[in-house]
C-alpha cells in the first residue's frame, strides 16, 4: 500500500482518490479477517502462545510507529496521504492492542483477552475503512 501511496503521490486527484479507495477496502477486508480469525479461535478454543504475541508485537509496533511518525506532517496534504496515515495508525493502535492481548493471555492463561482485543482492532478497521471509502467517493465524485 504504501509503494501505491507513493506511486500517486504526483499523479493528480483522481488517482489518489482511487489509491485512498483501494486502501479503504484493504482496511475493510483486515477487519474481517479479524473477525473470521477470532470467529475460528472461539470455535477452535485455541489459546495463543503469549510469548510469540508479544515478541512479533513489539517488532510490528517499532515498525509500524516509524511509518506512522514519517506520515504524520503529511497527514493533511490530500486523501492519498491521510488514507496511508489512517492505515499506519490503525496497524500501530492493533500492534499495541496485540501487546495488550498477550499480557491478558499471559496473566489469564485465556484466549478472551485475545479475542476481545480482536473485535476492537476489527472495529477500528471498520470504522476507518468506511471513512475513507466514503472519502474516496466523495472524491471521485467531485473530479
């Protein structure tokens, strides 16, 4: 997404609405993926491993913070870069639910806390999908 975002950085309003509605369906289909993946683990009754959650979350959370921070000062330019900052924010806030996550695994030895954080990031993704579609659109619309 982000090699996109930057593809139509100079390529005029159009394209960039049309980047920012690709990511928007990225987001949509990230927060049902949650969904489905926390679908499967009530149905399973897995408990994730805590260490493994944490250690990949920490790593993704350095990561994702560094592009987060890079996309900040650029967040206002125009619907391409907010929908890249909404994606970095939205993959910092799961990272940091992850960590949250694994610490509630870790001290309850429950997939729960695994689950609920879940549903959250499942929501966040929703919530921002649909904003930046609708965004998009709008856009579209408009050019």
């Amino acid at each position: 997404m982000y090699g996109f975002s930057l593809y139509v950085v100079s390529r005029g309003s159009v394209w960039q609405a049309r980047a920012a509605l690709l990511k928007g369906a990225v987001m949509a289909v990230c927060g049902v993926g949650v969904l489905v993946e926390a679908a499967l683990k009530i149905v399973r009754g897995n408990v994730p491993a805590a260490e493994v959650m944490g250690g990949i979350g920490l790593l993704a959370l350095a990561a994702n913070l560094a592009s987060l921070l890079l996309l900040r000062r650029r967040r206002a330019d125009d619907i391409n870069m907010r929908s890249a900052w909404l994606c970095s924010r939205n993959d910092v806030m799961a990272n940091a639910g992850v960590l949250l996550a694994a610490a509630g695994v870790f001290l309850t030895g429950s997939a729960w806390p695994d689950l609920a954080i879940g549903l959250l990031i499942a929501a966040v993704f929703a919530t921002s999908a649909f904003g930046v579609i609708r965004e998009a659109r709008h856009a579209l619309q408009r050019s």
